[in-house]
C-alpha cells in the first residue's frame, strides 16, 4: 500500500518572487523546503499513528513524497497572495487536513481553522489540537505562496 512506513507529518509554508508565475511557485516551494521533492498530493486524512513534527528532516532530492497543500500564483502587481493549511486533530490522533487561498495571511488562517471544524462537525468528532502553516507574498512581478502538510 503507498504510504506504508509513513509515521511524520510537518507543515511548512513560503512566498517568492520568479520570472514567470510557474518560477514563483518553484520558489515559493523552495522557501518551504520543499522545493527538491517529487510532491504527491493526497487528499486530506492525517492517520491516528502519524506524529506531527515542527520540521521535515533533510529528505534526498527527487524523493517522492506525499502531500496535501494550497498554492496561489499572480503576475498582477500590489496584489497579496496567501495560502495556508491546518492539520487538525481529535484525542486518538485521527486527523483532518484543510487548505484555503486567498488575500491575506488572516483570511486563510481563519477559513482553515473553519473547514477543520467543520471537518469534524460532519464526523461526530472532537477537536483536542489544530496547528497552522501560511504564507502571505506581496507580488513585484510574478509571486507566489504554498502551505503544505508533508508526510514522510
């Protein structure tokens, strides 16, 4: 089964500027630390037996790894970017992973601290524990920001 052996999770976040919208999303990536991995999105369940940990460790280049997360990219000039992710989490460990995009770092923080609740509302369970990763860019020229849940 993909995923066996998998018993970390982190969150991380970055902004960058590039030339084109697509190297500012590589940018953002790298701002996170994520910038040299194979990202696999997954969708949102965080299993009980996973630990969140405050950071990635060094992982090899090119490493496949599996991921939920929110990016946002523009090329208009003033605007802000923000993305964010939330890993929430009930008392036996089962968790649920939200991401939002928006305007400002507040906004985002905000809606997935709501999408996590929600979350759990619709499953009848108890929310013990929610932690947040965002990013908020002001863009130049081409910006961009991501917000991940990396699991490895």
């Amino acid at each position: 089964m993909i995923g066996d052996g998998i018993d970390r999770a982190c969150l991380v976040s970055g902004a960058a500027e590039g030339a084109t919208e697509l190297n500012a999303f590589d940018g953002a990536l790298l701002a996170a630390g994520i910038g040299d991995l194979n990202l696999i999105k997954v969708s949102s369940i965080m299993p009980p037996h996973v630990v969140l940990e405050k950071a990635a460790p060094k992982l090899p280049p090119g490493a496949f790894v599996l991921v939920v997360y929110a990016a946002r990219t523009s090329s208009t000039a003033g605007e802000t970017l923000a993305a964010a992710v939330a890993a929430g989490r009930a008392k036996n460990g089962f968790g649920v992973i939200m991401e939002a995009t928006g305007r400002s770092r507040a906004e985002v923080e905000e809606a997935v601290r709501v999408k996590v609740a929600e979350a759990f509302r619709v499953r009848n369970l108890e929310l013990e524990e929610v932690h947040v990763a965002a990013a908020e860019h002001r863009v130049v020229r081409c910006g961009g920001v991501v917000a991940a849940c990396l699991f490895f």
